[in-house]
C-alpha cells in the first residue's frame, strides 16, 4: 500500500464515523419528535391547538442544560440555537405556532422571532406594535414579538405605553446583538445619493456615517425592512439594516457592522394572554403608581419592601399615565418570579401602597 492510500484510509475511517453518526442523530431526532407527540396526547385530547402544549419555563430550562453540558468545539450560541431548531419543529408537528412581529419581513424584530421560536413557526409580519398586541388579544396569533430597550439608544416607549391597556402578559425575553449593515444596488459608496433606515439604527451608526457618509441625506423611516424596500426600488438610496433584509430585498452589502457600539444590543418581548410557571430563573415586569400620593420618598417607600427582601431591581422606567398631566406611571423589572417566596412578598406589602398595581408578567430570563 503507498503512502497516499495509507492516509486515505484514516479519513475514510472518520468518514465512515461522521456517517454512522448522522444516522444516530437522526433516529434520536426521530425519537424525540415521537415523545413530543406523546406528551401532547398526555395533556389534552383531539383538538387541542399548540399553544397549549407550548411552555417556555420548560424550554429555558432545557437550553440551559444544554449550556450547563456543552465543553464545545462549537459555539454555545450554535449548540443552542441547533436545539432550539429542534424543539421548535417537535412542537410543530400538527400546525405551527403563529406569532406576530412589529414587520414588514427583514426586521431585526423578525430575527428576534425565529432566534426565539425557531424557524417551525408561522410569522405574522403587524404594521405596528398596537396591531401586534391586538392581533395577540384577539387569538389570532398565539404570541407576540415587540422591541422594548436598545442597549444604547434606551427605551422603545410605544411598546411601554401598551401595557396600560393591554390585558396581555409579558412571556419571555430576547435579547439580539445587532449587527447594522450598508446595502444598496450600487456597487460602491461613492454611487450613494441617500441613506434611509430607522432613525434608532441612524443613531446607532453616526459616528460611522460621519465618518465615510459625511454629505449624504439621511431620511429616517419606519423600519429598517422599508429602507430596503426604498434601497430596492429607488436609484442612488441605500438603507441601513440587518443581512436579512438583504437577502429578502435583493440587496449588495457595501459595508458591515458600522455600529459605533460592539455591544449593541435589542432587548424583546414576546408577549401572550397567560402567565407561565417558574424556570429557575426568572424575571418580573410591574406596573405601579403612586399617584395622587406626594411628599419625599414616595417612590421609595413603596420599592423599598423589595431591599428589604433581598430583591433586585434591574430595570426603572417612568412614563405618563395618561390619566391626567403631570401624572406617572412606572414599569419595574425584578429578579425572580412573582411565585417565589421573597418576591411575593415583597409584592404584597407594595400592593398594600401603590394607587395602581398589576403584575404584567414573570417569565425566564433570557438565554444567550
């Protein structure tokens, strides 16, 4: 045997392994998929929707075993998001999930969705964030996607401003890296006339823009999706989003990642009309008030039962209440689900003193 047939055999050999594996892969996959269908058979009978078999506390925990278990060689966000794939396609097995997004399709909100829920999902693309909770309130979609805070342009108020009247509960959290990149037809940035994109993506690439874009218009729109529409079908427009948008517009990518942030980051809601059990960890959305109560330390005093349990506040936004001027509200974010023994009963003693009270979700904190 010559030298050359000798190193042939080795990889054969791991050839011959990778194929005995697949084969492996699948028929676990399989496997799984069958005592998917089992376990929904257990909880309800003919005719049950998915929804119902649809638990997020019990999908966190499961990608966090699998981070808990994971040594590589692939990235943890791969091995996660290859097991997201396949709890979303064991669910789908009868008729997909439908979730609504703030659209139109190519939005990092979209992203956001199939990071989610995975790709066995049907996606509902809304024109805005009101049309995403009404659609959900309504039972036309099971679950809604909206943005809630950007890491550096702060807090996407309209979606805030819902929960004052939507009866829906917050289910989940995503958080997306957001990777902002130049697209267009032309082939050079020289042949740039315009530049359209969301006014937070705007923000979120000035320093670049002003650095290689100096001269160029720049038209803020409703979303990143519609700037590559305008790319698409007007000469000499460019737009600013994420590669997708690309892809489903047609688009050349002139240059990317221009944001001026590393880190940039979009944190999401998913939001639905129940609320989950506990996963281990967890966090609490609140609405509170106090108004119509003045003196110092009113805020204080109504969040100080949360110190005084051992209870981290991670997140204070004030907007108006739109019950009269100079009235506020404030939605509050906490470690932990409204069930465990510390927060209920630091929620107990804030009920007991806030003009306005609702638990607007607890649900598993984000996972990668």
């Amino acid at each position: 045997m010559s030298e050359r047939d000798g190193a042939a055999a080795p990889l054969e050999q791991l050839r011959e392994r990778i194929n005995t594996i697949d084969a492996d892969l699948q028929r676990l996959i399989s496997e799984r998929a069958r005592l998917a269908q089992e376990v929904g058979r257990s909880k309800a009978g003919a005719g049950a929707r998915t929804v119902e078999f649809y638990r997020p506390e019990r999908e966190a925990q499961v990608l966090r075993a699998v981070l808990d278990r994971h040594d590589g060689p692939l990235r943890a966000e791969e091995m996660v998001r290859l097991f997201r794939e396949i709890m979303s396609a064991c669910l789908a097995q009868q008729e997909p999930l439908k979730i609504a997004f703030l659209g139109p399709e190519g939005t990092f909100t979209q992203q956001a969705v199939l990071k989610h829920f995975g790709h066995s999902v049907r996606t509902l693309p809304m024109a805005s964030i009101d049309e995403v909770f009404h659609e959900v309130a309504a039972g036309v979609a099971d679950f809604g996607v909206v943005p809630v805070e950007n890491s550096t342009e702060g807090t996407v108020s309209h979606t805030l401003d819902m929960f004052l009247t939507s009866p829906l509960y917050v289910c989940g959290e995503i958080e997306l890296r957001i990777r902002q990149h130049l697209m267009g037809r032309m082939q050079d940035l020289g042949a740039i006339e315009r530049l359209c994109s969301h006014p937070q993506s705007l923000a979120q690439c000035r320093g670049w823009l002003a650095e290689f874009l100096p001269e160029v218009e720049r038209i803020p729109v409703a979303s990143n999706a519609e700037a590559a529409r305008r790319a698409r079908d007007e000469a000499g427009t460019a737009a600013i989003a994420g590669e997708s948008a690309a892809e489903v517009y047609g688009l050349n990518l002139l240059a990317r990642d221009i944001e001026d942030k590393a880190d940039n980051t979009t944190r999401f809601l998913t939001i639905g009309r129940k609320m989950f059990p506990a996963s281990g960890q967890d966090k609490t959305s609140l609405l509170l008030s106090t108004g119509g109560t003045e003196g110092p330390g009113v805020l204080f005093r109504l969040l100080e039962p949360l110190a005084r349990e051992g209870v981290s506040m991670t997140r204070i936004e004030s907007r108006p209440s739109r019950r009269r001027k100079w009235d506020y509200v404030f939605f509050v974010d906490i470690e932990g689900h409204a069930e465990a023994p510390a927060v209920a009963r630091a929620l107990e003693e804030i009920r007991e003193h806030a003009t306005l009270f609702r638990i607007l979700g607890s649900y598993p904190c984000a996972v990668l």
